[in-house]
C-alpha cells in the first residue's frame, strides 16, 4: 500500500511539473522602458527582479520607405549609440527577462503602405533586432515586437506585418509579437492584426480610455471590458491588464491605488484562463511610485491552489481505478 502510494504520488507529480509548463504565464509584470531619463538604466530596471518582460520604447519611425528610427529619450540616441545597450540588453536576458522592442507609440511618424511594405518592414526587424547580426541595438536577439500603434494615420498592413512575423519566427528561432491595443473596442489600429490570433501577449490599455477603466469606487466598466477582452481574443493569446505605473502616467485616468489593485482588482481579473498579467506604462512613473515593488507579489495567479485542487482529482480517480485492478488496495 505504502510504494503504491508512492508510485502514484511519483505519477502526480510528473502531471503538476506538465500542468505547470504547459501554462506559459502565471502572472507576471511587463513594463515600457525608454521615455525618460527618469527610467534608470536598463540594468537597473531588470535588476529590481520585478519584471517578466521589458519593452523597449519606441521604434517611432519605419514604413512606407521612411528609415527607421527610434526615441529612447536620452538613453541613447543621436549623441550616444544606441548599441551601448548591448550588454544591458544581455544582462537582463541573462536573468531569464524578455525584452521587446516596442513600434510606434504616441509620437513620430510611421505607418505601411502596402502588403509589400509590411513584408520589408518585417524584413529589417528581423535582420537588425531579432536575429544577432549587428544592428543599431548591437548584436542582440532580442525576444519579440511590440505593436504600440497608436498614430500614424493609416491603419492598413499591420496583420500584414504581424503574418510577415509570423513566418520568420516559424522559419527561424521562435521570438514572442505582442500589441497594446487601447482598451475601447474595436480597436482602430490593432483590430485586424489581433484578429490573426498569432499575437502572444496582449497589454490592453485600461487608461486615458473613460469607457472602459478604473474610476475611484468604480471597477464595473474596467471588468466589462476585462472580460469582452479575455473573451474575444484567442484562448493562447494572453491578455495584460495595461495600468498607469502613477497618476501622472495617464492624464485621462485609469490610474488604481495598489490597495484597490490588490485586493479588488487582481483577484477578479485573475480568473481569466488567459490572464497574464499586469502591464505598467511607464518605468519612469514607476521608480517614482515605486508600484511594481507594492503589487509584485500579487500579480502571479495562485498556481498552487489550482494545482493541488487538479491532483487532488486526479488521485481520487487513479485510486479508484487502482482499486479495481488490485482488491487489496
Ligand atoms: C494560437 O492558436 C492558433 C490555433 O488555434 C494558432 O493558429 C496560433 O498561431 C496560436 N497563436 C499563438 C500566439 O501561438
């Protein structure tokens, strides 16, 4: 009785360790890095251990043959190359930290101009960010792109893009494609490139959007739309709920208190299958506020409830089953 017992326990947990991988994200921080000096440097933001994904903001100008260019703030830029951040960008790859490099944003000029356009943009972020050879990042691979369209005028190509993508990450090493739609619904920009189902993450932007954010006392419109939104996007497409990182992040509101967040808003939001987290706009509102080290160790889905919950099932079935096979059992 006591090996059987122990035999099983052995099957139990080979099913909790495929359990637990086959959820690619049980709740995680991702942030916007690069609009401010304010930020720190890239080091610093991933040495907090706070975040899962850091997005590098932005790649402001691209498309319709424009050459591409982007806005770190001071970080780099005109007077000081941009593959200083090579190393940093390493580091914080080295302690398992996704980094993405982040289009558009709401200054600067891009857009596409057609399928074909979309292909060649594709292309260049393959060949400068995504693939080691050197670029204006260095020669860094980073983890995945970033859909922050938000201006630009044209809303054309972008599942254009998102498919040109696709196929190189199917041909090449795997990246992530992530986009940060604005939380009112359809989205103008994003809509028909959600619609492929090939992004991975999505950080809905529930800020300077009234219909569908926080207000103080209020979380019906931002849980209305929490849950048309982990419902209309595929199963495998993981949703964010976007935050501002202070209230200064986001001068049309949205802004939750960590306290409200912790203990109103996480535990609602967090029974989405596809919940994945929170995402904060941005580091530089962060290190003021200090919010991811207050909502840090709430924002991961309580795995281990639903765990011992599944095993527990699944070993009163394996005894019963058990006991058909061997009486004594
Ligand atoms: C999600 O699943 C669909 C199949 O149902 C697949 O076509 C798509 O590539 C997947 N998306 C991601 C982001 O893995």
């Amino acid at each position: 009785m006591a090996s059987e017992r122990g035999v099983l326990m052995l099957i139990l947990l080979a099913l909790f360790c495929t359990i637990k991988s086959s959820h690619a994200s049980t709740g995680g921080i991702a942030i916007y890095w690069g609009q401010n000096n304010g930020d720190g440097t890239l080091t610093s933001t991933c040495d907090t251990g706070n975040f899962e994904i850091v997005l590098l903001a932005f790649l402001n100008d691209f498309g319709c043959g424009r050459t591409p260019s982007w806005n770190f703030a001071g970080h780099c830029g005109d007077w000081s190359p941009c593959t200083k951040l090579q190393p940093e960008i390493q580091h914080c790859q080295n302690k398992g930290i996704k980094v993405f490099l982040s289009l558009g944003g709401a200054f600067g000029s891009y857009s596409l101009c057609s399928p074909q356009d979309a292909k060649e943009v594709a292309n260049y972020l393959f060949q400068n960010f995504l693939s080691g050879q050197f670029g204006p990042l260095g020669s860094v691979t980073l983890n995945g792109i970033d859909l922050d369209i938000e201006g630009g005028g044209s809303n054309l190509y972008w599942d254009d893009l998102v498919k040109e993508l696709d196929v190189l990450r199917r041909e090449n090493q795997y990246f992530y494609l992530s986009a940060a739609p604005q939380c009112f619904m359809p989205d103008y920009y994003l809509d028909k490139a959600i619609k492929t189902g090939l992004l991975d993450y999505l950080f809905v932007q529930f800020y300077n959007n009234p219909p569908c954010q926080y207000s103080p006392g209020n979380t019906a419109l931002l849980f209305n739309s929490w849950n048309t939104w982990t419902s209309y996007v595929l199963p495998n497409n993981t949703v964010f709920l976007g935050l501002p990182a202070g209230p200064d992040a986001a001068p049309s509101g949205g802004y939750i208190p960590p306290n409200v967040l912790i203990n109103e808003v996480l535990p609602y939001v967090k029974q989405a299958s596809n919940y994945g987290g929170v995402m904060l706009w941005d580091r530089f509102r962060d290190v003021q506020n200090r919010y991811s080290d207050q909502i840090k160790a709430y924002v991961p889905k309580d795995a281990l409830r639903f765990v011992t919950a599944v095993s527990d099932a699944i070993y009163e079935g394996v005894s019963e089953a058990l006991r058909h096979i061997l009486p004594n059992y």
